[in-house]
C-alpha cells in the first residue's frame, strides 16, 4: 500500500514521567532511571507493531525532548535561551551556550541502537536540525569561541549522527524543521528562514543522492500540550523554501490546516519531482480518534494533487515532542496510528496501490 509512517514521539508513562521527577529528586538511582527508560520503549515498540504500521519509532521514550536529546547534560549550557511561545501562552525556552567546544553528548544513534532491541519491523530515527540547534549560540557571540567555530562543529556532529544512524540501520532518518515556520514569525523578512535553509543544506550536501533518499525532512508548526507556536504562518511563506532542502521524504503537516487543498496546490506548485510527500492525516492536538474513513477520503484528496508514486501518510506531529507533556493519552495516540494504517490502506485499494 501507500507507505505510511509515524513522525516521532509518544506520550510517556506515568510511572517513567514520576520516574524522571524522582530521579531529580535524588529518590531513585540511575538505573533504576535506565530501567524505565527501557521498559518505556519496550512497550511502545510492541503497541506501535500492534497498530500494523509498516515502519515505527521508539517513541522518544528516553528523550528529554526531541529538540534538546543530543545536548541535554551538557555543561556549557545555561536554561535561559531562545523562548518559544505558544498560542496558549506557554513558553519553552531553548538552552544558551556559555562556551566551547561544542560536542554532542547524546546522538540519535544512542537510541536507535536501543530500539534495535527489540523491533521486528523498520525503525525510523528522528534528529534535530542543525538550524534549530543554531538558536543555542547567543547574539551577543562568545568569547574564545566564534559563531562559525560554533557551526562548524553542529554541523560535523550532526553528519556523523545521521551518517550513524544510516549506517546501524535506520530505515530513514527524519530531520525536525519545525523551526522552519517559526523563523517567519520571528522574522518576516525571510533571511532567518534563509539561512536556515543554508545550514540545513550544508548537512545534507555532505551525503550521497543514494544516501539522502533516507533522509527526510519534517515540518509542522508545533505541537506542545494543547498548542501549537505559528500555526498562524500563512503556508505560503515556507513551502517554496522547504523543498530546496536536500531530502527525499517530506513529511507535511496537514490533516490541521484549515485550507488543506490550498496548502496541497503549494505542494503540487513547488516539490520536485523526486521528493516524496508524507501528508499529515492525524491531528495529535484533536482528542478525537479519527476513523479510517476519515483518512481515506484525506489521502485520495491528496492524490489529487500529488502522484500516488510520491504519496505517503504521516501524522502532523509527534504526539508528545518534550517527555512532560501529558496531554493525549498513550491510547489515543496508538488508536490514531491504528486508524492512519487502516484508512491508508482503504486509499491504497482505491488508487490502485500494490
């Protein structure tokens, strides 16, 4: 059938969220930590194969969060970084870096590796961008330690770690763009959404076409609690930008945009020939399960506008990108892949798919 992939995260457990509390707490030791953090992915990887999707995640079950995985720990970090907003009102802020050298100390492979364990079925591993990691460098520069030491050495890291993660096995490897949108809110000029662009791509130029057909690029406009931080960017403004990236796959929110056929026209107008389009046909922020009904009728709509050959189906975000959100259920997120899977599979009948 159509291929059909998830995006990322799943809501944690009680038990590992009360965990990583006691954790910092100073109540319970680093294994036992490790031993949640083990037993999180374990099950997330046995339900994520029960819902029959052909290719799943980890969960990000062991993930701080899926902005900050590779560097939470660090020491030249401070907490007081590029704030976020959300249209509910929360922020999350970003780190700030205090020094050099800049090192990852968590990559993606790490946790592939775990997650290799224990799944039957293709693993995909997702990885923050380097543009968005490039917020951690404050404006005012550092001392010792220039911007361009700075990106020269994001960028080196993250080769390595996709390069990794291809290596050991990833089906494919999802770069997070969610920044992509936001950097238009943040400046409606475009040069940050331009140079974002630029960094990303200085990544993915260090890799082989063949490679990069397992390279792939996410967008949304956030997904966090009940929120999201620049839904209210006109798609417009991105779209004809994030297909100058150097990936294949481009997984799409769309499923919560509120004109999706205008949105599908941008696509059809601006992706390439050889990128392959994952639409968004879940909406985590929706309580609501969707039927595979539902989805049906969404992928043949985008049919309409995107060759059968070059369509998939996603969800529009992870489910719970920073591990202390607990709003959506572990059920209802696997209910909603259970339901992409099916309603994925009644298009695949209809437009003829093998």
């Amino acid at each position: 059938m159509l291929p059909t992939e998830p995006i990322g995260s799943i809501p944690r457990p009680a038990a590992l969220i009360e965990g990583v509390q006691g954790f910092r707490a100073g109540r319970i030791s680093q294994p036992e930590l490790t031993a949640l953090y083990d037993a999180a992915v374990q099950d997330t990887i046995r339900r994520l194969e029960a819902t029959g999707s052909p290719v799943i995640t980890d969960g990000e079950q062991a993930k701080h969060s899926f902005a900050t995985y590779s560097i939470h720990g660090l020491e030249n970090l401070s907490p007081d970084g590029v704030p976020i907003s959300f249209a509910d009102g929360h922020i999350r802020n970003l780190p700030r870096l205090t020094g050099g050298p800049f090192r990852y100390k968590t990559p993606a492979d790490v946790y592939l590796e775990i997650a290799q364990r224990y799944a039957q079925v293709p693993l995909k591993q997702a990885v923050v961008s380097a543009s968005a990691l490039s917020l951690l460098y404050p404006q005012g520069g550092l001392r010792g330690y220039s911007r361009e030491e700075y990106l020269d050495a994001l960028i080196d890291e993250q080769e390595g770690e996709i390069r990794r993660c291809l290596k050991k096995g990833a089906h494919v490897v999802q770069m997070d763009f969610t920044e992509g949108r936001l950097s238009i809110k943040l400046d409606p000029t475009r040069r940050l959404l331009r140079s974002f662009i630029d960094l990303n791509n200085l990544v993915l130029e260090r890799f082989s076409a063949e490679e990069r057909k397992r390279i792939g690029v996410h967008t949304c406009p956030g997904a966090d609690r009940h929120s999201t931080h620049s839904a209210d960017v006109d798609y417009a403004e991105l779209l004809p930008s994030l297909f100058e990236l150097q990936a294949t796959s481009f997984y799409v929110q769309l499923a919560s945009e509120p004109h999706r056929q205008r949105v599908l026209k941008l696509i059809r107008e601006h992706a390439k020939a050889t990128q392959r389009i994952f639409v968004g046909v879940i909406d985590p922020l929706d309580p609501r399960v969707e039927t595979a009904e539902e989805i049906r009728d969404r992928v043949l709509e985008a049919a309409e506008y995107i060759p059968p050959d070059r369509l998939g189906t996603t969800d529009d975000c992870g489910f719970a990108p920073f591990s202390d959100d607990t709003s959506r259920t572990r059920g209802t997120a696997f209910d909603k892949i259970r339901a992409r899977v099916a309603g994925t599979a009644l298009a695949s009948t209809v437009l003829g798919v093998d």
